[in-house]
C-alpha cells in the first residue's frame, strides 16, 4: 500500500530535540498512523541551529507584532529565522497531504499558542506558532492539526478524512486535472460533503457544472479551496442522520420492509446517542455490497479511510 506523505513535528516521534533535551512521543502517531503515513519529521528550532539543549522560547506581542523571543533575553529574537525556513522547506513540503504540529509551541502550534507582552505578562488573545504560521501562508489548503488536539475523536477523525481527501484529489484530479476527473471526483465525495455542509455540497455542485465551460484551472482550485472548508467543518450528528436516511433511500426496494425498520430504528439509536456511527454505517454497507449497489459502493462516506484506524467505533 502506498504511503501517505505527511508532515509532522519530530519531537512526536520520540526524536530527543524540545530545549530540554526530551520528546513528546505521540503513541497514536508513531504506531498507529505510521501503518498509513510517510511521516516527514522536522524541528524547526533544531533547523534553525538552535540546538539541543537550548534555552526556552515563546511568543511575545512586541509593538503589535508577534514575535518569537528568547524567554530570558528578549534580544534574541528568532522570527525572522523561523519565517524564512518555512519560505525554504515550503517548496519541498508542497507534495504533503498534512501535517501533525507540536501543541503550545512558539514555533509548530497552530491553535491558541500563548502570547506574552514584553513585560513577561500573559495576553489574552493567543496566535500560531512562527513556522506553522508561515507555512500556513504558502499552504493554505493543507490540512494542519495538533496532536494533543487529536485526542478528540471528532477531531482526530476530521483530520484523517481530510488527509485522505486530500491524497485522492492529487492522484485523481490534479495528476490529470479534465472535467471527468473533477465530476468522478465529486459524485464519490458526494454524501460526505453532505455529512459536513449541506450548503458547501450545492455550491461545489455548481461549480462542477461549469467545469466544461469555464477554465479548468480556475474550476478547480475555486473547488478545493471550497471543499477544503468543506471538511474543515466537523460533521454534526443530524447531518449523518440525514445521509443515512438518503443512503437508506437507495435499498428501499431492495431490502425487506423489516430490514428498513431494523436500519431506521438503528439510525434513530445513533441519533440518540445509543449506539456509535459504525453501528448503522455497518448495516448499511453490508446491504450495498449485498445487493452491489454501485453508486453506494464508491461513495466516501462509508469508507473515508482504512477501516482498521476504527475511528467510528467512537463517534
């Protein structure tokens, strides 16, 4: 099987290079996510020539910029530093499908990094870590996460779909970037998007269907840049109930009409919380390979990524 390339910050990987000499070794990143990810490790700091060990840095509001400074000796300053070695490794790092960032890092968070005022005192608003900031600048759509913020199932799962998408739009799409492509591309991606927004669907709908008609390049990258915010949203129970019951649509005059019930009272189950979404998705799968139902067969929604990562076991 062919390996998933992402980015992700060396320290997860049990690499001995935070300022004291540690690690933080993400057991789910590093045997877990290894099975299906080529994980292209990186520190920063380490690039930078910082060194291991090496005294802490953080964020600090300077004059209304954000600045990465050394924590005793505000005249170290290494933004600068961090800014330009993400203008250098972005290149290089283009052909990613995502990247797993360190948490609270002045230089890898991505969410909610704490941010100082030069008297030492914490702000109240927090910012993105200096290389996962700049990084962000030259890739946009590439889904970025923490890995404390994986813990979260909901979370933990949004990100891997979006990997997973996001691979499957390079080898399906951009490789050989025609209308056909873009339509297959859509109609598999079709009950997921759903899943996600209802509203994102019908408008990268519409855009697949100017696909023959205005240029292909614009067409596309309007269409990723949507339906990256697409899945960027984490999908809400009603909206599964709702592809559920349209997926059921399919089986009605295939199934008996005591199937549809026991299927119905399963999503209702789910709705409520009972059962996991695995429960009815199984159902429903075992009936669209039953009956091969092709159209069901190739939809995302029931098959986003390799089964065995079990992530619906939770939601």
């Amino acid at each position: 099987m062919e390996k998933i390339k992402v980015g992700i910050s060396a320290c997860l990987l049990g690499q001995p290079v935070r300022f004291n000499g540690s690690h933080k070794n993400s057991p789910f990143c590093h045997d877990v996510l290894s099975q299906w990810f080529d994980f292209v490790p990186l520190c920063p700091e380490v690039e930078i020539g910082m060194g291991i060990p090496r005294e802490p840095i953080r964020l600090v509001n300077e004059n209304n910029q954000i600045r990465v400074k050394n924590v005793t000796d505000q005249s170290r300053d290494y933004t600068d530093q961090l800014h330009q070695l993400a203008d250098e490794k972005a290149p290089e790092l283009a052909d990613l499908c995502g990247y797993i960032f360190m948490q609270k890092s002045p230089s890898c968070g991505v969410f909610r990094v704490k941010v100082y005022n030069t008297n030492g005192m914490p702000e109240v608003n927090p910012a993105m870590g200096a290389f996962a900031y700049q990084l962000k600048q030259h890739l946009p759509l590439l889904p970025m996460e923490e890995a404390g913020r994986l813990n979260d199932i909901r979370l933990r799962e949004n990100f891997i779909i979006r990997v997973f998408a996001h691979q499957d739009w390079r080898k399906n799409v951009l490789a050989e970037p025609e209308p056909k492509n873009l339509v297959a591309f859509h109609t598999r991606y079709k009950f997921l998007l759903q899943a996600h927004s209802e509203v994102d669907y019908r408008q990268l709908g519409q855009l697949v269907a100017d696909a023959g008609v205005k240029p292909i390049d614009e067409i596309l990258s309007n269409y990723f840049s949507l339906f990256t915010a697409c899945l960027t949203n984490v999908a809400k129970i009603n909206n599964h109930v709702n592809v559920l019951l349209h997926i059921l649509g399919f089986l009605k005059t295939k199934v008996t009409s005591e199937v549809k019930q026991s299927i119905l009272n399963l999503i209702t189950r789910y709705k409520e919380q009972k059962v996991h979404l695995i429960v009815p998705i199984t159902m429903l799968k075992h009936y669209v390979e039953l009956h091969q139902i092709e159209y069901l067969l190739n939809q995302k929604y029931l098959s986003p990524y390799p089964y065995e990562l079990g992530l619906r076991n939770s939601l």
